[in-house]
C-alpha cells in the first residue's frame, strides 16, 4: 500500500473523470492521498475534497508563483482552515526563481510569513524550491522551520541540499523525475538517503513518470516511483517494492500525523 503525499486532485484537468482517476489509484494499492493546496481558492478546494473522501487529506498555503496575489485577509483563512480536522500540512510553499511569476523579494519575505504561520499552526511544511536552493535553506534555518519539520516536495535539487535538508529534520520526496532517462544525478541521490526520510509522490497531473510520459499524470502513477525507488535502492524485487511502500507510507503518517 502507497500513499501519495503530493497530489493537486482538484485540478480542472481531473473534472471529467476524477472519481475514475481516485479509483484507478485505489485499485493500484494507494491508500492514502494528500492534496495540495497552491493559493486560498485551490486550498479550500482541497479541504473539500479531504472532507469527501476518508482516505483524502489536505494541505493549504500559497506556492511561490502565487504569492503577488495574497490579501489581507488570506492569512486569517487559512489560520480557520487548517482548524479543519484532516488538514495535515501548510504548503505548497517556498521559493520559484524559474519563472519568477511573482517578484524574488516579494517571494522571500512571504516564504517567511508563512513559515511562520506554519509554526503557529503547529503544521509541516510542504517546501517547494526550484533554482533557489541557497534563499530556501537560509530562510528555513533563520526562521527556525525544524522546529515543525516537513517535507522538500519533488526533490529536484543537489547532494549538498539533501544534506542540509536532511540535517534540518525534513524528509525529501521524490516523484515520476526519477524514472526519467535523464535524471542520473536525481537517483544518485536516492541511493544516499536514508529510507527513513524517503516519501513518494506524484505532483499529478504534473511529471507524468516513464513510460507514461507526455499523458496526464494520475496517483497511480506513484507506483512506479516505488519501483523505481527499490530499483535503485538495489530492492527491486517484489518484497522490496513492498518494503518500499511499508516505509515510505509509515513515514507519511509519522510526519503528517495520519492515522
């Protein structure tokens, strides 16, 4: 059994055939899902769907892209709704310098708000992080974030951040990018950490893992990341693919209070 600790369910690509896609995961062995909220709109729509399904859980917060849109007002929402019973973590939040769609500045100083926000909440953070690798461990030390820990969600990044992550107390969770042809280095680094701070992810609909890519991604997909997570872990037998997702599942619940 796998949990899916990134998933975005409410996405309009899933409008059509949502309770198909839920289903098809069920029937793959996913257990669990958490979906993730990206600004106030798609965080209540989360909570929503936590709210429909047991087996659904929630994060909510404002990803990096988004921030320039945040009002007065937002901060006290999302204080009401992680009082919601099956909200298990703030995020997705961090720092973009790819696009830039919102200023780096401006980026920083919400990534700070929020973290702190995180603590008052008592919740894990959801970190997101793209060629901002530096300003994202700063901000977390500085704000002292391993105080809630959490999770580096779709862990793109190099050695040296899996070192400071890991030594900040957060689990990094990989996604379909490992099953890439290109992503040598990104298993590389999956062979030097630990199990025990290992999650598994899709980021769906996003980064569709081998050999579906270039379709719409879906959670259950998030078994051929653990597959290939035991494949590189040198397990790839069926027992270790199943030792994969014992783990990686006890570690979702360890760090997101799941029952």
């Amino acid at each position: 059994m796998l949990i899916d600790t990134h998933a975005h369910l409410d996405d309009t690509r899933y409008d059509g055939d949502r309770e198909a896609v839920i289903a098809r995961a069920r029937d793959a062995g996913v257990e669990t899902f958490v979906t993730i909220g990206c600004d106030l709109a798609t965080s209540k729509a989360a909570v929503d769907l936590a709210t429909r399904y047991p087996f659904v859980y929630a994060a909510v917060g404002v990803h990096p892209h988004e921030v320039k849109h945040i009002e007065d007002g937002w901060y006290g929402e999302f204080r009401r709704l992680a009082g919601r019973e099956k909200v298990v973590a703030y995020g997705e939040i961090g720092l973009d310098y790819h696009y830039n769609h919102s200023p780096p500045k401006l980026q920083r100083e919400r990534f700070r708000e929020q973290v702190g926000l995180a603590k008052e909440l008592r919740l894990p953070l959801v970190i997101h992080t793209r060629e901002a690798q530096e300003d994202t461990i700063a901000i977390l030390k500085e704000e002292k974030a391993g105080d809630v820990g959490g999770v580096f969600h779709c862990f793109s990044g190099d050695a040296w951040l899996a070192k400071d992550a890991l030594e900040l107390g957060f689990y990094l969770s990989f996604s379909g990018m490992i099953t890439f042809q290109n992503a040598t280095l990104l298993r590389d680094i999956v062979k030097t950490v630990p199990l025990d701070h290992i999650l598994v992810e899709t980021d769906c609909p996003y980064l569709t893992p081998a050999p579906h890519r270039g379709k719409r991604n879906e959670p259950a997909f998030v078994t051929l990341v653990a597959e290939k997570i035991a494949e590189v872990k040198g397990t790839a037998a069926v027992a270790g693919v199943e030792e994969i997702g014992r783990v990686t599942s006890d570690n979702a619940r360890r760090l997101f209070k799941i029952p």
